[in-house]
C-alpha cells in the first residue's frame, strides 16, 4: 500500500533508501560527551566529576540490589518459557542485560554555562523509575520496562549512550496519544492502519526531538550535525522503511481491531 501524500505520514516519514543503498553504521562519532573524559571502571568508581572546556559532568551509580535482580530474573524466565518469536529474544537479552553486571544511575548532571541536563530533574516525573545502565554494549538492550524504568547498553559517559537514554526519557515523557496493541503488532513486524502508522511515526518523532532538544547546548556544530543526521538517516529512516513495509488498508485489519477491542475491555 502506498503511503497518502497529504497529511502528517505524507510530510514526515523519511525518503525510501536508494535501491542497494545499506544502513549507515558509526554515524554517531563514538566520543565521551566531554572531549577528555577517561572511561569510566564501573567496577572501581561509584563517583564521577570531571570539568573541561566549560563543561562540567557529575555522576554517580550504584550495583543493583540482589532482591531487585533477583525478582527482574525470575519474571524475566518466566516470560521465556511463555513467548516465541521476537518477544522472547527480547526477554533474553533483557534477561543477559541484569546477569552481567547492571548499575543504577543515580545522579547524572551536565552543565556549560547556563544550561543544565539534570537526570534527576526528569525523573521527578516518574518516581518510581530507575535508570539502568550496563557498560558492556554488547547487551544490546535499550529499552523501557513496563514500570517505567529504562534500561541502557553502553558507558553512560559516552555520546551515543546518552542519546539513547534521552529518546527513552523522550519516550517516557511524552503523553501523544498511542495505540499500545498497534505498537504490539508494529514490534512484531504485523500489519498496521494509516492512522496507526502516523500514530507510531509521531512518537518515534517525539522522543528524538526530545534527546536532540536536551543534549544540543553541549554538542559542537560538527557533532550536532552528524546527531541530526543520525535521527534522520538511520533512526527515523528505519522506522519509515518499516512503516511502509506493514502499513495497510483499515479493512484488511477490522477483525484485528475488534479482538484487539475486546480484549481492552476484558483487561
């Protein structure tokens, strides 16, 4: 199905790749948000303050309380055995990410000048919260739970890291209206309406604006181009090029949405 040329999908999803044209990799420069930064040994330092160039980093984490892992591992095996597909590898890698060593952020606070990103600040919206980080990238695991806690592969002292945290925030901050049983089947690689499509574009759209608008005054010209790059030609474009492959006609999904109806209702 083609995608309608008026409206919000017609103006905003992102031009089709070239044909042969590959997803772009390392557009992101792999850079500590402060020129200088030593990496940081999780497993030594609980502490971190560093000032360069006028700008300044404050943080501070914690190992996870045994209880927590213990009842997020449980939950986590059980919702394996339940699951197949994509939902399962997803358990599983959540599953890796608390196995191997995660730590909670507990502040985390970059100033230049007059302005601050403030972690903290945020998270007074939502109390019950946690920020997760493990510094193993390889975990692969950027993702919001269902309580609201965020959960983040890579050293939190690195730009693209903190990207990744601040489109979660974005994410978790933003009260557009969406679908959740659409975005279930968009996750799944399932058919979508155009109003769903639009629905899921926006959002994905929000939160990017969102981590761009906080980390912006701490970027150089340079970087700040390679971020908006980014956004546009690897994050937004993929989600455009999913968009167009599962989009739909509204009949073909009213079986779909009446179940989907119900089963509210039910809950």
């Amino acid at each position: 199905m083609e995608i309608p040329k008026d409206g919000y999908l017609g103006q905003y999803i992102e031009p089709p790749r070239a044909e042969g044209e590959k997803r772009p990799t390392d557009i992101i420069p792999d850079q500590p948000i402060i020129e200088g930064l030593p990496t940081v040994d999780y497993r030594e330092e609980k502490e971190i303050e560093f000032e360069a160039s006028g700008t300044s980093l404050s943080l501070s984490f914690s190992e996870l309380p045994e209880n927590f892992v213990a009842k997020r591992v449980n939950s986590l095996q059980r919702t394996i055995e339940m699951t197949t597909g994509d939902e399962q590898t997803l358990a599983k890698k959540i599953l890796n990410f608390y196995l191997t060593t995660a730590y909670s952020i507990d502040e985390f606070t970059i100033k230049k000048g007059e302005d601050a990103l403030d972690l903290s600040e945020i998270k007074k919206e939502f109390p019950f919260a946690r920020i997760i980080v493990n510094p193993k990238k390889t975990t692969d695991v950027n993702v919001r739970e269902l309580s609201g806690t965020i959960l983040i592969s890579g050293d939190i002292t690195r730009l693209e890291t903190i990207l990744g945290l601040l489109h979660e925030m974005g994410h978790l901050s933003d009260k557009t209206e969406m679908n959740w049983f659409a975005m279930r089947r968009y996750t799944q690689g399932e058919r979508i309406s155009v109003r769903e499509a639009k629905q899921i574009l926006r959002y994905e759209r929000n939160a990017w604006a969102f981590a761009i608008r906080k980390i912006k005054p701490f970027l150089d010209k340079d970087t700040k181009e390679q971020v908006i790059h980014f956004m546009h030609e690897d994050a937004l474009k993929s989600h455009s090029e999913q968009i167009r492959e599962q989009i739909a006609p509204g009949w073909r999904l009213f079986v779909t949405h009446v179940i989907e109806y119900f089963s509210d209702i039910e809950d």
